[in-house]
C-alpha cells in the first residue's frame, strides 16, 4: 500500500460469488522516458505500455501480476482477482487488453473477504494449475484453482492459517515467487514490503512444500519498499521496487537478486533500472516474466489506490544485455514527479 494511499474502508460491500466479464480499455504509453525517445535503458528495451480504465469500480488497485502465456492473472488490495489476455505485437509491444474477468477471493469457508484486514491482497504466484496469493496484513497465504481465466474455489492454506513472515502493521507480505529452475526449484520466496522492527529479523523466506523454510536478507537501500517479485530464466529473481515522498517524489527500481546470493543468505543484488519522475511511472507494484525469442519480457502494473489522481498502468520491457554486468544499486538525486 503506498504512502499516499487514502484511509481503508473498515468494511467491503459484500460481492456476488462469481467471475464477470469486465469491460477494460487500453490507450498507448509509447515512451518510457521524455529525454529518452529510443526507449534504451542499458539491458532493457522499453516495448510499450498501456493505461488502463475500466467503469467497473472494482477494477482498480492491482497489486500483483502473474502470467501464463498471455494471460494476466492479478489480484487487487480491495479482495477481487482479475484475469485478461494481453495482446501484443510479435515483438512482445503491449497492444490492447481482451477477454476481461473479476470476481472475489473467497474465503476458506468460500465466502468473500468481509473486511479490509482479509482482502488487502498483495501478491500471486502461480504453481501448476494452482494460485497462491498473499495478504499483506499479516494474513496466511491462500491458494485457488486456476480454470478457464478464473480463480475457482474456496481458499486453501498451503501453509496454515498463519503468516508464513509476519510483518509491521501494513507492512507485511508483499511479493511473491515461485521458483521453477535453478538452485531455489520448488521453493517459493516471499519478502517483506518494508524491515521489520529488528535489524536482526529476516526480511525474506525461502518456503518449501514439506513446511521447512530458511529466511534471508535482502539489503534495504535509499528507502526503497520491495513491491513485486518474479523468477527470470535460468533461476534468478526480479524485484520491483518503490521509493514515495511528498518532498522527493516518486520512483520505481527494478533490482536483479542472482540466485547464488539468495541461497547464500544475504541479498544484495544489482541494479536493472532506476525511475524518477521524468518517466511515466505510477505505484508499480506486481511483475511477471514472459519469453520471447528475442529475450525475457517484464510486465508491470501500477496500483492506483483508488485514487482519481493516479493510474492503472502496464509497462513492459524486454532483457537485451548481460546482468552480470549490471551495478549495484544507488540512488541518484530526487526528481519530483511532474503531472501527467
């Protein structure tokens, strides 16, 4: 949840159980960056965006991506899921958004969320015909069948009726990933949005499905929340994370974790790309990564709070470089974030 985010409803007006079809429309974010036209970024390639609106109230405050060929699988802070198939040119460039869907996350008695505590849904990972989705309140993790487009079924827990790591208030689980390859297959990394009260707590966990888990540390710089969290090829993890300030404003990072450094314990990580208010970035908040033959695509979307004043927002770039290369993160000076 962002730090401007507007004070949360007590309660939710109870929805129907069942999965409708949403309208949604899409218009063109050809640039990433005004003074940067050839969308270059070091390793990433900017391939486009879309803005997203739909008259649906529900259809707002996406807070976690997955995907599965071309579809959008997210889940939203108000207790709903959302599932739609991206349309892309054959360069991997978002074109329009089809087939929409959204109905609520049950319960595990199969009703919806009947509070704002329950439903404050932050993050999916996917596991074979399984979604997993976290809560950010420190909420258990919970688990729907995925079938035709939508999350069917009353919740599971996959790791008891506890949080897995609890964290501060509003703070809690925030990203998500299964990892299919590499040293971390068949385990799944969780991560905390923001340090716990002690410096000595993890700020992450590597869960396995015996019910044994070992935390880790990722290093927290310059103010940054980590917001999302995707596997790339081969076994290593994507971050994406975000920095807001009245004074300094708005910025997103994307930040490469080896998976080499995970299993060792301590996280440090490389920077990927560093966003500031020259960009067309909002509260981006869930990844996911795609194939292509041409490289690994991210996707991205933005959490919009509710708020008139922000947007619902996919972005997508495209991996062209070696990150073993890439440097570790700093943080350049503060650019406000103009209006849009």
């Amino acid at each position: 949840m962002a730090a401007w985010a507007l004070a949360a409803f007590a309660c939710l007006p109870i929805p129907a159980i069942a999965n409708d079809p949403l309208s949604v429309s899409a218009s063109a974010l050809p640039v990433f960056e005004r003074s940067n036209p050839d969308n270059q970024f070091d390793v990433l390639t900017y391939l486009g965006g879309l803005v997203l609106n739909s008259p649906d109230r529900r259809f707002e405050a996406l807070s976690g991506l997955a995907m599965v060929d071309d579809l959008l699988i997210m889940v939203t802070d108000e207790g709903h899921w959302v599932t739609a198939r991206l349309l892309s040119t054959p360069n991997g460039a978002p074109a329009d958004i089809a087939d929409a869907r959204i109905g609520p996350l049950l319960n595990t008695d199969g009703g919806p969320m009947l509070n704002k505590r329950l439903a404050d849904a932050e993050a999916v990972t996917l596991l074979g015909d399984r979604v997993w989705v976290t809560s950010e309140r420190n909420q258990p993790i919970r688990s729907y069948r995925l079938e035709n487009g939508a999350l069917i079924g009353s919740a599971g827990l996959p790791f008891g009726n506890t949080a897995p790591l609890p964290g501060n208030r509003n703070q809690g689980l925030e990203a998500m990933v299964h990892m299919t390859e590499g040293p971390l297959a068949g385990e799944t990394l969780v991560f905390l949005e923001e340090p716990p009260r002690r410096a000595s707590d993890p700020t992450a966990l590597r869960l396995r499905s015996d019910g044994s888990h070992t935390p880790f540390a990722v290093r927290r710089m310059d103010g940054f929340a980590i917001t999302g969290a995707a596997e790339l090829p081969g076994g290593d993890v994507v971050l994406v994370e975000r920095h807001f300030s009245w004074g300094d404003g708005l910025y997103m990072r994307l930040r490469y974790l080896p998976a080499d450094e995970i299993a060792n314990g301590a996280v440090q990580g490389r920077l990927m790309l560093h966003a500031d208010g020259g960009t067309i970035i909002d509260n981006m908040e869930g990844i996911a990564v795609s194939d292509h033959p041409n490289g690994p695509i991210l996707t991205i979307i933005s959490d919009d709070n509710g708020n008139f004043f922000q947007r619902t927002i996919l972005l997508r770039f495209q991996i062209k470089g070696d990150l073993s290369d890439l440097l570790v993160p700093t943080q350049p000076s503060p650019v406000a974030r103009p209006n849009l």
